[in-house]
C-alpha cells in the first residue's frame, strides 16, 4: 500500500496553509480520531516532512489515499474528485 501512497502524494502536491486551516476546522466541528489523523497528515506534508515519516505518523489517512488511489486512481474522496471536475490532481 506503501507504493500507492507514494504516488498519491506526487499528485496531491504540497498543501496551502489554508487546506491545514481547513483540516483544523474539520476537527473542531467532529473531534473525532480520524479527523487528528488528517489535520497531523496535512501538517505534516505541508511541513514537507518526508512521505515515508508521514506513512507512519499519520498511518491512517496515509492508508486511506493509498486505498482510493488504488481503487479508483486518484487519492481525494469521490466528492472532491467530482467536484474538482479537471482540475482535479488526477486528471491533471
């Protein structure tokens, strides 16, 4: 899954500082473990800390780009695929 990781944040280039801001609200509003995961994820790659830290640090929103891109071949959730329409990452 590691490999699909890897091509998924080739990409999904680096994130603004507002996609972090973004991911910090997400968890205010769900304070859940899932939503950690993503703001930990986000930051880290906005940091550019090396993928393969960020594979362990945030394993599990890691996993779940790996999954979609995998599955579908684009790492963003279907809705924002779609809602990217081409200018989506993987279309780009």
């Amino acid at each position: 899954m590691k490999k699909y990781y890897l091509k998924a944040t080739r990409l999904m280039g680096r994130p603004s500082f507002k996609d972090v801001l973004d991911e910090v609200e997400e968890l205010y509003q769900d304070r859940s473990l899932e939503e950690l995961a993503d703001v930990v994820h986000s930051a880290c790659r906005y940091l550019r800390v090396p993928d393969t830290l960020t594979w362990h640090l945030a394993n599990q929103t890691a996993r779940k780009h790996a999954r979609r891109m995998k599955e579908r071949g684009c790492p963003r959730s279907l809705r924002n695929c779609e809602a990217s329409g081409p200018n989506c990452c993987c279309r780009q």
